[in-house]
C-alpha cells in the first residue's frame, strides 16, 4: 500500500468517537481513523469534516474507515483507495451499538437534511 511509512500499527485509536465533535457537542455521520497516530475523527459526509481537517493540520495522509464491519483505508496525497492494510492496535471500530450518526443524544431530528447542505 502506497503510504505504509504514515501508518503505525501500534497505535491505538483516541477513542470512541471524533475528537473534536467529542470536545465541542457536535455529533457526526461516519468516524475515520488516523493510522499514524490514532486520531479519530469525522467523515467528508459529517457537517465538520474534521478526519479531512487532521490531515491538513498534521499531514498524516493515511486514515481507515472506524466503522464495523469495514476494513478499507484512503490515502489523502494520492487520493487512492486500498481495500485492507495492516492490522491496527484494536479497537479496530467504534462500538457496534454506538449509533450511525451518532452520538445519538446529539443528533439532531433533522440530520439528513442537514446532511444534504
């Protein structure tokens, strides 16, 4: 995989969910994770896009998706899409019953509209 020197396998993920929406109230649509050093943070579809944001502020172009049941990574410099990769420091997803969006208490009743912009 084209980027292996910006992924660290020991690493685990900063938590649960995204590291900014987390510090802020704000709530989110899909998580990512940084494979360099375990960030996570929210997806292109989220209204912060803030997995976007954490490559641009620390050029760590490697994220995997933190989603269950989903192994793929995204290389943001070559804009390649790479099925599986390494095995990562676990938890390799967020909790399965943590809600799509989520978190659930901070979502509001009109997500896919706001969503859609």
């Amino acid at each position: 995989m084209s980027g292996d020197t910006a992924i660290d396998p020991n690493v685990p993920p900063s938590g649960a969910g995204c590291v900014e929406c987390d510090a802020t109230g704000g709530w989110w649509f899909h998580l990512r994770r940084c494979a360099q050093c375990g960030h996570v943070g929210c997806c292109d579809d989220s209204p912060a896009k803030h997995a976007t944001a954490h490559f641009h502020e620390s050029g760590h172009p490697v994220i995997r998706s933190y989603e269950p049941g989903e192994g793929w990574f995204w290389n943001y410099e070559t804009e390649e899409l790479f099925d599986a990769g390494p095995e990562l420091a676990p938890p390799v997803s967020h909790p399965a019953e943590q809600s799509v969006p989520g978190p659930a208490e901070r979502v509001p009743e009109d997500w896919a509209r706001v969503l859609r912009g």
